[in-house]
C-alpha cells in the first residue's frame, strides 16, 4: 500500500514540475510579446493560460484520489493540502501572464515612452522564484523555499522603479499618461505573480515544517 502512495507522490510530484514549466513558458512568451510587441507571443501566452487550467484540474484530481484512497498520515496529509493550495496560485500565474498579453495586444504598434529594462529583470526574477518554489516542493528543500520568499524584495523594489519612471513620464507630458498606466499595470502583474511564487514557497514551507510564516506575522 505504502509502495503504491510513494508512486502516486512521485506521479504529483511530476505533475507539478510540468504546471511549473507551463507557467515559466507563458512568462517567457509574455515578456517576449511585450519586448518586440509581436501578437503571435502574446497569443502562445494566452494559449498557455489555458493549458495551465487544465493542469490545474489533473493535479487535482490526483491530490483527491490520494486523500480518498490513501488516507495519508499528518505529514504525507500536509504534503497534499500545500499541493492543491500550490496549484491555486500558480493557476493565478498562469491567469496574469495572459492578462499582460491582452494588454500587449492592445499597446501593438505604438512606439514605447521609454526603453524597457526593469520589467523585463521583473520577468526573470519571477521566473527564478516560480522554478525554486517549485524545486523546493519536489526536494523538500527548506532553505531554497525560504530564499524565495526573500526574494519576493527584489520584485517588489523593481516594480517600485518602474512605477516612479512612469509616474515622471507622466508628469512630463500628460500624452504619455495612456501607456504609461498600461506599463505600470503589467508591472504590477508581474509584482503579483512575485507574491503568487511566495505563496507557493510558503505552502513549501507549511508542508515540511506545519507552520505557516504569513499567519506567524499575523499573529505578532
């Protein structure tokens, strides 16, 4: 029975380090899209949202029959809740990559106000989180979880830069003012999918340890 459950594991394992490569995907594309303003990225990006949802469902699915089937001890029980609170935010991700994308589609044409640099560096650092978040799962690796959830900072300080650029830009010339506001609200897709892969790693963290950091500060 055991030798079944550790399978069964693996197989959620597996399937979380594919939804994991599917978001990373539709980051990619969405970064790329907004980069060259190229509506075939913005669609793959789209395209990728919608194979994320059905992921979604599958792992679901399996964590169900695990629960159902196995009746898992308090460590394997904690392992499968984080599982499917996990799947719930890097759904999300895949949802605010295709939002960036519809937002690309609409800016398609119009020359930038400004050289993209920091949301771009946004991109790849959401991009490492998402990836350590999810490596940390599959290895059990607390410290690679709590170093993303440090790492959230690095975002959070780059969509800082990108908003106080745009915000000037506006103040410059009040014709700047409709992209702009775009900009700033890709950025702050990006800056969600940030809090979304701290999430992930703090469920990571839950999973190994039973704590929860986020309802440690509430309670301080």
């Amino acid at each position: 029975m055991r030798r079944q459950f550790d399978l069964q594991l693996k197989e959620l394992h597996n399937q979380l380090v594919e939804m994991g490569a599917l978001i990373e995907n539709a980051i990619n594309s969405a970064v790329r899209a907004l980069i060259h303003q190229n509506i075939e990225e913005a669609e793959q990006a789209i395209a990728f949202d919608a194979e994320v949802d059905k992921k979604e469902k599958e792992i679901e699915s399996l964590c169900l029959r695990l629960l159902c089937q196995q009746q898992p001890v308090a460590s394997d029980l904690r392992l499968i809740s984080a599982a499917l609170k996990m799947i719930t935010d890097m759904e999300r991700i895949g949802d605010q990559s295709a939002d960036i994308s519809e937002i690309t589609k609409l800016m398609a044409g119009q020359p930038y106000i400004k050289k993209l640099e920091h949301i771009p560096q946004m991109a790849e650092a959401t991009i490492k989180m998402v990836t350590e978040s999810i490596d940390a799962f599959v290895h059990r690796d607390l410290a690679l979880a709590q170093s993303v959830v440090d790492y959230d900072d690095v975002v959070d300080n780059l969509f800082d830069k990108v908003k106080e650029e745009l915000i000037a830009l506006i103040s410059e010339d009040a014709k700047n003012g409709s992209q702009a506001m775009d900009l700033i609200m890709i950025a702050k897709y990006f800056e969600r999918i940030g809090d979304h892969a701290t999430n992930i790693a703090e469920w990571v963290i839950f999973s190994i340890t039973g704590e929860r950091q986020s309802d440690e500060l509430k309670s301080k």
